[in-house]
C-alpha cells in the first residue's frame, strides 16, 4: 500500500475520526484553476454482472489491489467512499448530510464511469440511492464494511469492528441487497485502509478483493477544490486508483473538483474506467 504524504495524512485521520465520533506486513494506516467545458466522452461500457477478481494470497487471504497495468493505455479509475459509520443515524436524523447527489449528478452528466464503496449503513439511510447507483450502467457498487469500523488498529482513532470482519462484510452486502442495490461487485475497501495479515486472512472466505489506491486526493474535509484538483493531477499515472469521498458534510469540495479534474485528464488523453475494468485489464 502506498505511503501517505504527511501533509495529506491529517485530513484523512480527521474524516476517519470523524465518522467513528459523529469517514502487506503490520498493520497499514491509509490517509483549481477554473473549469473548461468537458471533452466529449466515449459512451461508457456495461459495467460487468460478473466482475473479475484477483487469486488468493498465501494461505487463501484477500488479495490486495492498489493500481492496474501501467504499460494498458491511460486508463485511470476514480473511487468514492460513501462513508457512514453505524451510529450516526442521529446524525442524519438533525439534517447532517452523508451524501452528495450533485456529485453523482455531475459524474453522470461528465460520462464518467466511477466505482462507490459504499457502507451498509450509507445504503440503509440513503436507500432511493443506493439502488439509482446500483441501477446506472456507469457504475458499480462495492463494499466498504457495514459499520465503517477499524479493521485493524490504530487506524484513525476508528473504534474496532465487532463480531469479526468477515460478518461486518457479509452484513453490508446484505444492505445492498435489501435496498435493491445492482451491480455490486466482490471488492472491498478497508476503513481508513488499515489492515495486516491477519485480517486478510480472516476476509479470505468472503471472496473479496481488497482495494486501496495509489492517488489520494486529498478532498477530506476540503474546502476549496482546487488544491484536491491540482493533488491528483499532479499524481495520476496509467492504471491509478483514486480515493474521493461521497460524502457531503466530510468532503464538500469534492464535485468541485470532478469538474475540474475529469477535462483535464481527459485533455492529457486518459480513459475513465471502473475498478473492474482495470483489473480486467491485466
């Protein structure tokens, strides 16, 4: 898993303790300039009924999957966490937003296949969308835990999961599928990105891949785009999975930047793809 810059480290570690107090060895800690008119977009493929997955890792663990080929063509996958911890419904209950439509929206009008990690909790409080995301052929719908606890620690000030990391999982698809959400696919991303071995190993028999980034953007609580923008413009190479949040209270510059950073790289001649489709590609 990629290293996180110091000066990016803080704000991840605040949107992780904000979604627990309110989004290899060891254990690993995970962490504009003005708009131009969007370059025309190619018509986005089908995203998969049966997404590809890596082979196990020693011993059966989830494998782990950071970034696809860098000699495929300038393909580039854009992530969301849609971050909600399992006590923050009174939260949501006094007007606290753990969404972003306009977000969703803009990705939508840009043509821009995306993948969400998603938490169970999100998809129970938001469920009208979780099912339209699980229903656009523009994206895909994959695990972030249920609880969006910590499946290793320290990892954030992030509480530790109860009743076992593979339950936790196991419990988010389930609201997937209770909020009639399509197209989920069998990956899955670690709260905060912490992990160790022993947890891969416990989320073998779930059949998952785990998947981290190798772009942070830096949008966790964020105020302006521009520095979000010009963060993973400056890092984005061929095959780069990039972490962003959907999740309007934590990241609200979010959309901001989408709009800004999808035309330029588009410009640079990068290809808007889905996870699946970079580990499809080899």
């Amino acid at each position: 898993m990629p290293r996180i810059s110091r000066a990016l480290a803080p704000a991840l570690a605040l949107l992780c303790c904000a979604t627990a107090c309110g989004g290899g060895e060891g254990t690993t800690q995970a962490a504009t300039p003005g708009n131009k008119p969007a370059a025309a977009a190619a018509p986005a493929k089908p995203s998969p009924t049966s997404a590809p997955t890596l082979p196990p890792g020693k011993a059966g663990a989830a494998p782990l999957f950071s970034h696809g080929r860098r000699d495929h063509g300038k393909h580039i996958a854009l992530t969301f966490d849609a971050d909600m911890t399992s006590d923050q419904g009174p939260r949501a209950a006094r007007g606290e937003h753990f969404d972003n439509p306009a977000l969703i929206a803009t990705l939508r009008r840009l043509k821009v296949p995306a993948t969400l990690f998603m938490t169970g909790r999100w998809a129970e409080q938001y469920p009208d969308q979780a099912r339209s995301i699980g229903a656009d052929p523009l994206f895909e719908v994959a695990n972030h835990s249920y609880s969006h606890h910590a499946f290793a620690t320290p990892c954030y000030g992030l509480p530790p999961v109860k009743g076992g990391a593979r339950a936790d999982v196991e419990k988010a698809f389930a609201a997937f599928r209770r909020a009639g959400v399509e197209r989920t696919v069998p990956y899955f991303r670690f709260p905060g990105g912490c992990h160790n071995p022993s947890v891969l190993r416990e989320l073998g028999p779930a059949k998952v891949t785990a998947v981290q980034w190798d772009v942070i953007s830096g949008d966790a609580f964020a105020k302006r785009p521009g520095p979000v923008a010009d963060e993973v413009l400056a890092k984005a190479r061929p095959g780069s999975v990039v972490v962003m949040h959907c999740t309007r209270s934590a990241a609200p510059a979010t959309e901001a930047a989408v709009r800004t950073i999808v035309p330029r790289l588009r410009e640079r001649g990068y290809e808007f793809v889905r996870v699946s489709d970079l580990i499809a590609g080899g």
